[in-house]
C-alpha cells in the first residue's frame, strides 16, 4: 500500500499511529479490502461477481447525476478517525479536487457512499460503518444489503446527527429508490443481482 499522510481527529496519539502503520504494512492478497474500523484492522476477500456487478450497475446509474467535479471511486480510503476507522466504502462519490491534495479524504468530503453487504461482513455495513458516515457527517449513505433477513434491501440513510442517521426510505429489491439533491436520480433496485 502507498503511504499516504494519515491526520487523525480526537484518535491522535499512538494507540492510532500504529494501528495506521499495522494498516499500511499489511500484505493482504490481491483483491482484498484492508480497512480500520473501530480501531481495528479488519480484512475482508475479494468481493464477489455479483458484488462487483451490483458496483458497477450503481455506478452507472450515479453518474450523469454526480455534481459537477465528483468522482465515484470504488477502491478510495475515507478517513473516519472520530470513529477510529479508514474504510473503503464499494462507491464513494467525492470531489476529485481532495484526491489530488496528498493527504487521506475525509469520510466529510464524500457526497455519497455506497456499501453492499456481503455475507461476512453485514454487521460492519449496517452497524459500524453507519455510525462512523454519520458521525463523520456524510449527507448521504446508501446500503445495497442482498443479506438482509427476509429479502434484500436497500437503504437509503441521511440527516445525520450525533453519530446517527435518520432512515430516509428503505425498499426490497425490485422496487424504486429516490435519491435526493444534489443526485435528483431514481435507483430501479430490480436491476442489482441477488445475492452470491
């Protein structure tokens, strides 16, 4: 992994530069995402066919709608460091402006971030992460879970305050999500793939 200035937020001290140094140093198998959340290093496989589809189809989608001088990233660390964590959401639609100042983005700068579960780490996904986005201050965050109990789920979580965010429409695949301002788009979940 390249070394890329870390600036952790109230975490500073050296509890989070070596967890960051633990981070950057591990030799993980192509494909796998490294990430810190909560303080830890977590490692999770390659994500599947259909996760990769399911990416790539929500990127479709997002992108004539993106703001002006947003990208959408599929592999950006986001640096979360109230809620001790570097996560590397499955999208993030980020000003391209912050990716060229040689430092980490801030979770805060993203417009958007989109997870999609996977069966081993679902409760990072729902949980965790939606705590660290929110508390990070993320406007909007979007949870693709084909894992969800019953049927799968999509999730769109916004209106975030004091490490929470307000459910702002959930619906089962198959059926529409309206993402607001500044995106003004409709997700038709029908076409996202099921689960592995």
């Amino acid at each position: 992994m390249s070394a890329l200035a870390v600036e952790p937020g109230p975490a500073r001290g050296s509890d989070w530069d070596a967890t960051v140094r633990l981070w950057e140093e591990t030799d993980a198998p192509e494909g796998c995402k490294v990430e810190i959340i909560e303080g830890i290093v977590t490692l999770a496989p390659p994500p599947s066919e259909p996760h990769n589809d399911a990416a790539e189809l929500v990127t479709e989608i997002l992108w004539p709608a993106r703001p002006e001088g947003y990208g959408i990233y599929q592999t950006l660390g986001l640096l979360v460091a109230d809620a001790g964590g570097l996560y590397i959401p499955d999208l993030c639609v980020v000003p391209r402006a912050a990716l060229r100042e040689r430092r980490r983005v801030q979770a805060a700068e993203a417009e958007l971030v989109v997870e999609i579960t996977f069966q081993g780490n679902a409760n990072h996904d729902r949980i965790k992460k939606a705590h660290g986005y929110a508390k990070a201050g993320v406007p909007l965050y979007l949870l693709l879970d084909p894992w969800q109990s019953g049927r799968p789920t999509a999730t769109l979580y916004g209106e975030p305050a004091g490490g929470t965010y307000r459910v702002l429409d959930s619906v089962e695949y198959g059926e529409e999500l309206r993402l607001p301002a500044p995106f003004d788009i409709t997700l038709d979940t029908n076409v996202l793939p099921l689960r592995d």
